[in-house]
C-alpha cells in the first residue's frame, strides 16, 4: 500500500512533453510511481479533469527575514511554490556583525519595502555568520523549502565596516576576505551569490546598495570563490549601463568558473540596454561559451498604489505629507473632507532629493497614461482605452482627480496598477517568443519583497491564468508553462530531485482546476510582526498542494503538515528501491 496516489488526472510532468492521464503513487517524500497505480493508497486523491503538475520552483525572493518566524510562507504557499530561492539582489540578513543589525534591516526596507518595524520586531538574531544563519533557518519547519543565496552587500559591510556600507573600493585583503566568507557560506549550504547594481535599489536613508559600483575585479574575485567550491549561482540585478560592460565579465566569470550568472532581463525606458539588445549580448556570451540565463517575469513589473500603501500620486503633495503620520481613520476623515481634496488637487509634488530618481517619480505622480484601475478579474495587460487617462477623459475630470476618487473608492480602499517596467510597449507580445528559449528562466515574483507595492508572488497563479488559459493575444502551451516554472528554475539552481513527475523525484505535486483557476483582488493586509503592512493575493484553482509527499493545502487552506526544510546545496535524485 502506497502512503498516497493520486488518481485521474491529466499529467504534466514538468519535461515539456505532452500531457497524458495517468496516476501517481507516492511513498514518504518521494514519487514511487507513474502512469498506471494498482496497489491502494492510504490517502487517495481523484484527479479527474484536473491537472497535476510539479511544485512551482520561485528562484527570486526575499523571503530572507519572514523564513526565520513563519511557516505558512505566504503568499508564495498559497500559489502552488513549494520551493523558494531567496537572498537576492545583494540585500539579507547574514553575515551581521552585532553593531550592523539596524543597519542590514533600513537596507532591505528600503531596497524591498518590507516593514523596518516587522523586521526588528520578528528577526530573532540568533547567528552573526552566514553559516550560523543557515543553522538559524534549519529550525523552523514550514510549508515550502527554503534555500539561498550569500548576499553582496552585509558581506560587505561585514568586511568593510562603514566603508562597504558606502560602496567605496575594497583593497585586494578586502575582496579576499569576503571571498572567503562567499566561500564558507556554499560550503555550509548557499546556492549561491547575489549583487545589485541598480539605482533604484536603495537603503531607508537613501544611499546606494552596498556593491552598485563595485568593479569587475571585485565581482570575478568574488565569483571565484564559487568556483572552488564547484558549484553556485552569481545573480544579479543590474542597471546594465554600457559603460560597466555587465556582459563581458558576466561571461568571463561563467567561462572562467563553469558556473551560471543570471540577471534580472527587464523591458524599461530607463535602462541604456533595451531588452532585444540584453538578450542579444547574453547569446554572444554564450555562444562563447558562457552560461548567462535571464530572468524573465512574466507581467508588468511595477507597484500598486493606494493611499495606505508605500506609494500612491500624491504621496509628496504637501497635504498628504501634513497627515501621513495619523491613523488610518484619521487620515480617511481628512480625505472624505471636499476641502482638503480640492487642496491636495492644487498642489503640485515635492520632487526627491535624489535626481536620478525624478523620471520614475514622475510616472508615479502624473503618469496617467501607464496607471490602469485595478477591479475584481483586473486584467494585467490592460490597453490604452483602459488607462486612466482615457477614463478620466471620458469622466470629464483631471487624471489626479479621478485616481483620487478611484482611491477613495471601497472606504478607501482603492487599487492603482503602474507597470513601471515590462510594458514599454502597452502590451507583453515581447514575452511570447522568450518562452521558447532555454536560456531564459520565469521569475523575478519577488515574494516576500516590496510589501505594500507589489504582489508579484503571484505569478505562477498568473501564468496559468493568462498565459495559458485566457491571453487573447496569443497563448503558450500548458506543458512549456509548467516546464519554465519547476524543471527550468530548478535545473539553474541545481535542484536536480524537484520540479519533474517521475519516480525518485520529490513528491511536490500541485492538483490545479484548470477551468476555475484564477487570481484574487490584492489586499493590504496588517499582519506583518508589529502590525507590518503588506500585499496579499490569493487564487482559487489550487485543489491540493502537496511538499513532500503530504498535503500542506486543501482547496486554498492550509493544512497542519509542515515538511518543508532548509536545501543545503545542490540536489540530486536519490538512488532508492522503488515501490512495486
């Protein structure tokens, strides 16, 4: 008798080959068979008419605080992930010098907006190096595994003290020596090493991500590291200006070590790279020889506004900046007041100190155009007769009053869609031919990140959805979808035992409605420790999600099994006596 089979269902096994009926038995934590199960299961799961797929592998996170008190590991859980990659971009929570913990914490709010006071209130500080915070996140069982990267800028600042904190040059002890804790940190268990070298990745005060300007001396010195371990993923998030030659070493660091780089591969206006031309450099690279995989998302990357999220229009209106400390009912009595509106209208912004930052603010406060109105079935690849330009033309009124009353809309409660990037075009027809590639990956969900912003965790949820249900502009297969979500993001990381449907491989199995899936409307919730804010969305469609081999979701709810864990390094499938 098996532990559990399931029966019924439509297989799609995560290789890209076609879908088949079939069943699948599971004993503990690992497929012991497909196709056609006899033998009776002590649980059993009738799969007819739905699809059953493999766990969905998220390789880009920032789960890196939440992982060390929660176990539910929302929102991602509630999307069919049972595997997260986090430390991304260069920003986390180890090593941590005792006198750096503040400091490490304003970083990643202001790079990923996660609650400062959540962070200080829920981080447990229980480790000071990267291998004692790997043990720190061994204790906690969960509903999905958790791996990650060592990241770029608490090494830094680790090293170089104040000077790493200020992205100033290291000398060459300096980048030995974080050599040595990149080194340390993927032999105790890291996937791997993350940087950033973005101007919109900032601290809380402002200052630039520890490692924007490092050198390509410091990166390849830092890189190399994972090749004498032999294994790991150097990921980055780049602004890929020409000047810095991102390609070149990228490329060099890959040939030189054998190892993978991947980098976050956006449409934007503000990038000096276009995406045809990243994507173009990258095949260059690799026909070299290289290994550089783009991360590719799958919707328009950008934020969500509301007047009780991180940002909204008139967030730098000298009116809103009068009453931004109140309680929230303070502020709605503010609003419903037609006299305080009529002033907040009349005002103009209070531009950011930093002029870099000018273009974007301005698409935030004015940028009509590219702002759509978020309602229950929102469509995220919405056209321009959707914007709210166009309905405020047609309402009569001003772009800044109709985003307003659209605010104040559901005891204001109201949603604003800005996809900063990924929709340079209007559209994500730019997307389509990218998911036939190898060297391409579906990621940059950010889950756990950008809390009262965005809610790209979401995006598998999405790809089944749009992408391959209900998109009018074109569609791609089921089979592909699923195989660019489990094999291909855990083939990068070399999470070589997930992410397929066959025996020996782990039992991360998503039963999905494929009929009735579907996206909720986000929500802000206040749930974070010390009543932290973030954004949450929820799906219908999941019927089970299964992490190794035990149910952890039914029809969306959470269940009591938690037999998720910490990945150390790289996986592979075990050679086991398979069950008959």
């Amino acid at each position: 008798m098996h532990d559990l089979v399931i029966r019924n269902g439509l297989l799609v096994d995560g290789t890209g080959e076609a879908a088949y009926n079939g069943d699948i038995a599971i004993d503990g934590d690992r497929i012991t068979r497909v196709g056609e199960v006899t033998d009776a299961g002590k649980q059993e799961i009738d799969a007819k008419g739905h699809v059953v797929a493999p766990g969905f592998v998220d390789v880009h996170t920032h789960y890196d605080g939440q992982a060390t008190w929660d176990q539910e590991m929302a929102p991602s859980s509630w999307h069919g992930v049972t595997t997260v990659v986090m430390g991304n971009c260069g920003v986390g929570f180890a090593p941590a010098a005792p006198d750096k913990h503040d400091w490490l914490i304003g970083l990643m709010e202001g790079v990923e907006d996660i609650p400062g006071t959540a962070l200080s209130e829920g981080l447990p500080w229980n480790w000071e190096s990267f291998p004692e915070y790997l043990d720190a996140l061994e204790e906690l069982p969960r509903t999905v595994d958790v791996a990650t990267h060592v990241p770029h800028g608490p090494v830094r600042a680790y090293v170089m003290g104040e000077r790493g904190a200020r992205d100033e040059k290291p000398t060459e002890a300096e980048i030995a020596a974080m050599s040595d804790i990149v080194e340390d940190g993927l032999r105790a268990g890291a996937l791997g090493f993350s940087s950033s070298r973005t101007i919109l990745h900032r601290s809380i005060d402002g200052e630039l991500v520890p490692g924007t300007s490092a050198t390509k001396e410091e990166l390849i010195g830092i890189g190399r590291a994972m090749g004498r371990v032999g294994y790991g993923v150097f990921e980055i998030a780049s602004d890929l200006e020409p000047e810095w030659k991102e390609f070149e070493w990228m490329g060099a660091l890959s040939r030189e070590t054998g190892l993978p780089v991947t980098f976050a591969a956006l449409q934007s206006l503000a990038k000096a790279i276009p995406l045809e031309k990243q994507i173009e450099e990258m095949e260059k690279q690799n026909a070299q020889g290289a290994n550089i995989v783009a991360q590719l998302a799958l919707r328009g990357n950008g934020i969500v506004m509301a007047w009780r999220g991180t940002v909204h229009p008139f967030v730098r209106h000298p009116s809103w900046m009068a009453i931004a400390e109140l309680s929230w009912e303070e502020q709605y009595a503010k609003l419903q007041d037609p006299a305080f509106k009529a002033q907040l209208l009349s005002e103009a912004s209070e531009m950011p100190e930093q002029p870099d930052l000018i273009p974007i603010f301005t698409i935030v406060t004015q940028g009509w155009a590219m702002q759509y109105q978020m309602d229950d079935g929102f469509n995220y690849e919405p056209q321009a007769d959707e914007s709210i330009a166009a309905r405020a033309e047609a309402a009569g009124v001003s772009g800044a009053e109709y985003v307003y009353d659209l605010m104040m809309s559901d005891d204001g409660k109201g949603f604003v869609y800005l996809p900063i990037l990924n929709y340079v075009d209007g559209n994500l027809d730019f997307l389509e031919p990218l998911q036939q590639r190898e060297d391409t990956v579906n990621s940059l969900s950010d889950g756990g990140a950008h809390c009262g912003t965005i809610c790209d965790a979401a995006s598998p949820t999405f790809m089944l959805e749009h992408w391959v249900r209900d998109r009018a502009r074109g569609t791609i297969t089921l089979e592909n979808a699923i195989k660019r979500q489990c094999r291909d993001t855990a083939r990068l990381y070399g999470l070589n035992d997930r992410g397929v449907l066959k025996p020996g491989y782990l039992a991360d199995i998503n039963v999905i409605d494929m009929d009735n899936i579907k996206l909720g409307k986000p929500w802000l919730a206040f749930d974070l420790p010390a009543g932290g804010k973030r954004l949450l969305q929820k799906a219908v469609g999941y019927d089970y999600t299964i992490k190794s081999g035990e149910i952890t979701f039914e029809n969306g709810v959470l269940r009591d099994a938690r037999p998720g864990g910490l990945i150390r390094g790289p996986q592979e499938v075990e050679d086991m006596q398979l069950a008959g």
